[in-house]
C-alpha cells in the first residue's frame, strides 16, 4: 500500500518554495520508525479512527499499521508537494496577456525548476522516494494566499 503524505508552499520565491516544502515533508517520509516519530501521530489517527463505511475493508486497512501484522511491512511511503510562486510573465493589473506567450513562458520556467527540485530533493534525501510534484506558477503568491483565506471562510 502507498501512503502519501501531502505539503504545500505558496511563496513569492520557487526557490524558497521547494526547500520549505521538502524540507517540511521529509521527516514524514524519511524518518526513522519508532513512537516518537513525526509520522506516527498521523499514523496512530489513521489505524484507531479510519471507518471506510465497511467493517471488513476498514479491519483490512488497519492491518496494515499494526506493527505485529505482515500487512505492516507492506506499507510504502510516498509524497506529494504542491509549490505556488510568483511568475513575473503574467501580466500586470489593468494590462492583457497573449495566453500562448504566458503558457510558453510556463512551460520554459516548468522545465528549468526540474533540476532545482531534483537538488532539493537530493539535499533532503528524498531522491529514493516517490514524490508527485505540482508546480503552479501564480501571478501572486499573497494574492492568492489572500483569495484561498478569504474563500475558506478565514479573513475578515
């Protein structure tokens, strides 16, 4: 069984962006095994609260984090990371864009973060895991921080 673990970075800098956020998910997905473990709080919700509707299925999905069952050495860590950051190529308030040069601009910047993820990843160990990662350049961070708040129900 996968389990993923996900984490999210919206910041002004990718750079900034990508090291928050493996930095945040590798003690979820490389640390060692033992109560004290970050993971094992989530671990320990998933194993005594999961109800999936079904007695026998939900039994079935507890096995695999109990310790003394065969079904626990069959779990395998993975990760997914959302990173928002400020793009300078989409336009200015009050000024339109050409949608083929914005998304080719996209597609460049996309292209050029895969090494720098790929760093990152290898700085912080992760580089053996699997890790889905989205990339979503924003005209602005903040204000889509802002926007997210707002319609989660969080600002004023």
């Amino acid at each position: 069984m996968k389990l993923f673990w996900g984490e999210s970075k919206v910041y002004k800098d990718v750079g900034d962006g990508i090291k928050e956020c493996f930095a945040s998910i590798a003690p979820f997905l490389i640390g060692p095994d033992h109560e004290g473990a970050e993971r094992e709080k989530d671990l320990i919700l998933l194993s005594d609260k999961a109800d999936l509707s079904d007695p026998i299925v939900t039994t079935a999905l507890r096995q695999y984090f109990n310790k003394d069952s065969k079904q626990s050495k069959r779990v395998r860590y993975c990760g997914i990371a959302l990173i928002g950051f400020d793009a300078d190529y989409y336009p200015t308030d009050g000024v339109k864009g050409i949608a083929e040069e914005i998304a080719k601009a996209a597609k460049a910047e996309l292209e050029n973060l895969k090494t720098r993820i790929g760093k990152r990843l290898t700085a912080e160990k992760l580089n053996q895991i699997e890790i889905e990662v989205l990339c979503i350049p924003l005209p602005s961070a903040d204000g889509f921080r802002k926007a997210f708040l707002k319609a989660m129900g969080l600002t004023e």
